[in-house]
C-alpha cells in the first residue's frame, strides 16, 4: 500500500492523517499507516487534486501554442489532476471522427486525467457524440469555434444534452449587443463586449432551459449572476477575479469575455465570498508571444491559466480572505459533482487525486514555474503558492513543478447514477 501523509482536508476538517492507496484508489485513512512507499510531508495540507473543467489544449491543429503533453504537465504543476479540453481545436470537436482523433491524442499524451468537450452544431448532432464527457456551445463568436446562431437552436442542443445524461456549457455573450467599432485597448474591449451583452445571453439561453444540466462558462459580474437561471451552475476564472480592465497588460489581456472594470472586478470576488459561484476554471487559453506582440485590435483573444488557480487563489486562503471549505469546494468538489465523478474529496473509495500545498511558501508566478509552452503568464512576478506534489491515481506526477511520471492520464467517466 502506498501511503501519503500529512495534514488533510477531510469532511472538512484539516487533521494530520496516512491516507492509504492501493490501485488509485484512497483504501483507508488513519492516524498512521504502514506504507511502502510512504510520502510524508509533515505538516504541509493534502487536498483533493483540482478539477478544471475549462481548458485549451489546442491539440490537434495548433500545437505551436499548446498540445495535450504540455497542457497537462502545467495542469499537475499547479495542483489541477483533471481538466475538460474544450472543443474549439481544429478541426472543431463537431464530429464523432474529430472526437476519436482527439481521444486518441489525449490518451497517449495526458499527465492527468482529462475529459472531451464537443460542439454540436444542433440537438441531432449529440447523440452522436455522446462518447463526449459534455457539450459545450458559443454563442459568439471566438477562436475556430462554430457559433450557434440562434438561442432557440442551443436550447435544441441543451434539450437534446439533457437525455444524454451531461451537461452544457455555454460561453454567453450576446453579439447583438455588442458595441460597434474595433476595440485598440483592454477598455474599449470591455465596453464593447459589455457586461449587458453577457447577461443578456445568459437570460436568453435560460428561457430555453427547461429542466437541463447547464453551466455558464467564465461569468465576469453579479449582473451575469443574477441572470443565470435557478439551478444552472456557473464557473468564474481568476484572471476576472485578480485583473481588471485598468490593468497594464495590453494586447495579453484581451481575452473574451474580457476583464471587466476594477469595482465590477472586486464585487465579483464579494460574489465567490457569499458562495453564490459553484467552481473556479481558468479558461486557460494559451497563444504564443509573437501572436500577442501585435496591436490589440490584430491579437487573439485568451491567457493562459490552468496552473495559477491553486498558487493565486490559495494566497487568500491563507490571508484568511476565503475560507479553506469554499477553495476546496470551488477548486475540486464541485466540478467533480458537474463531472458526475468519484474524485473531489479524501474518502475511502474515491479516486487518490491529492494536491500537497504548504500555504506559507510563497514563490513568484513565472512561466517557468507554470511550465508553460506558450512562455508568459498574466500574472507573472504575482505572489503565488505552489503545490509541493501531485498526485493522479496514486501516482507522484509531479513534484516542485518537476514532472517525475508520464502519460498516467485518462478519459474520466460518469458514475452510474
Ligand atoms: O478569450 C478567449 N479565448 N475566449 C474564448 O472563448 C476562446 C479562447 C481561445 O480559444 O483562445
Ligand atoms: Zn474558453
């Protein structure tokens, strides 16, 4: 039995705890374990592993800026041991042959453990990609995404979604709202893809709900909350949460939907405190510096994110600002409950997906550290804390940063209701 100890996070409670693993799983948590091998990390915090159910791994069609390899061993780096790649690759996750290809690429390449979005173009398309971990639809227009036109016809797909037993998500903003001209600064950017855009689309798409699984993707303000629909979920990334539209990052902070103002920055975090935001996800979205190094208006839009969620957002845990119970929950119960999978606590009979972070180290954010393929980060020189090990089914995958296992990823699946 392998046995991992330190101070865990279980039912809630931080208690110095062996948790013993046989084949994945978490078998027994007690006092002390025998255990060969035996990670002992004092009184470092053992969490569950991260769940991020946004991300941009960019395999196949534009490995320059990410593929699945290098997605996934900045995903451990940070602390994350499942991700959801999004179907926006080329070409576009549409098709049940894009779907195979894509499974195949993760399957030989992932360090964590990772689920497929596809993109139907209409309800008849999801049964046949019904192999797909959830759906994922855009109401405008972004990066190589086929966007679905009408809010009728993605209440089609999220009727159809609904009998196969997932979810949606849905990046909303609502093109008819958008401001006119071409935005040259973060501002503009802001004003013309606004805040009323975006709740529009969700108050729109909420109308064709019905009784179906559906989760707002990236929500920037408490108007985007109020219009989500009773029941649906929601998921909030921490560059909307830590950077506003004031901030000095030019063309690398353009990002869709974009960084609000400063108060509509910070009344969403008051937002995350009152509990009304069900996870994080960092809608990590790489592009390469040269693409980033042109005038704003030519730049694409997105930053990368999937290894800052821990580091930044357990800083405020820390200083005492956001409950441990609620990082835990946002960053790993939560988006396992959406996922439907056994992972997302320390429990015998779950997945042994462990994070061990010790909240007094602090190091800056860098690339470096992030392992990012697409060499920047939004946040870099921010205050961060990153996790000391990682563990994916009971395997040590990475350690300080330094990948030490490979390829351990895999497809995730629903639990049987
Ligand atoms: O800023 C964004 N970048 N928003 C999206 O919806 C897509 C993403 C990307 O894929 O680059
Ligand atoms: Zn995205």
């Amino acid at each position: 039995m392998l046995v991992v100890e330190g101070r865990a996070y279980i039912d809630g409670r931080i208690e110095p705890r062996a948790i013993g693993i046989e084949d994945g799983t978490i078998v027994a948590i007690k006092k002390q374990l025998r255990g060969d091998p035996a990670y002992r990390y004092g009184d470092a915090l053992i969490l569950p592993g991260g769940i991020d159910v946004h991300v941009h791994f960019r395999e196949p069609g534009m490995t320059h800026k990410e593929d699945f390899a290098s997605g996934t061993e900045s995903a451990a780096a940070g602390g994350v041991t499942t991700v959801v790649d999004m179907p926006n690759t080329n070409p576009p996750v549409s098709t049940p042959d894009a779907l195979r290809q894509k499974l195949r690429i993760a399957s030989r390449s992932a360090h964590v453990d990772f689920g497929l979005y596809a993109s139907p173009t209409s309800g008849r398309d999801v049964e046949s990609l019904r192999e797909a971990t959830a759906f994922k639809v855009y109401l405008a227009e972004t990066t190589n995404a086929p966007v679905i036109p009408t809010f009728e016809l993605a209440g089609g797909i999220l009727a159809a979604v609904a009998g196969a037993g997932t979810y949606m998500s849905a990046h909303c903003e609502d093109p008819r709202l958008f401001g006119k001209g071409v935005a040259t600064s973060l501002e503009e950017h802001h004003r013309v893809r606004s805040p009323r855009a975006e709740a529009s689309a969700i108050a729109e798409l909420g109308k064709h709900r019905g009784s179906a699984p559906l989760h707002i993707a990236h929500v920037t303000t408490q108007e985007a909350l109020q219009a989500k629909p009773e029941g649906a979920t929601c998921e909030v990334t921490p560059h909307h949460l830590l950077l506003d539209a004031t901030a000095k990052l030019g063309p690398r902070g353009k990002v869709n939907p974009p960084l609000r103002s400063p108060q509509e920055r910070t009344d969403l975090f008051q937002a995350v405190l009152d509990g009304r935001v069900e996870m994080f996800a960092s809608d990590h979205a790489p592009h390469t510096v040269e693409e980033k190094s042109v005038r704003f208006e030519d730049a694409p839009a997105g930053m990368p994110g999937v290894a800052t969620i821990l580091p930044l957002m357990i800083r405020y845990v820390r200083r005492q600002v956001l409950p441990l119970e609620r990082f835990v929950s946002m960053f790993s119960g939560n988006p396992a409950k959406l996922l439907g999978v056994n992972k997302g606590a320390i429990e015998v009979g779950r997945d042994a997906d462990l994070v061990v972070v010790d909240p007094r180290k602090i190091q800056p954010v860098t690339a470096a550290r992030c392992r990012y393929k697409c060499e920047w980060t939004p946040f870099d020189g921010a205050e961060g804390t990153f996790p000391t090990a990682t563990f994916v089914r009971g395997e040590l995958v990475s350690q300080e940063g330094e990948l030490v296992a490979e390829r351990v990823g895999r497809m995730i699946t629903r639990k049987k209701p």
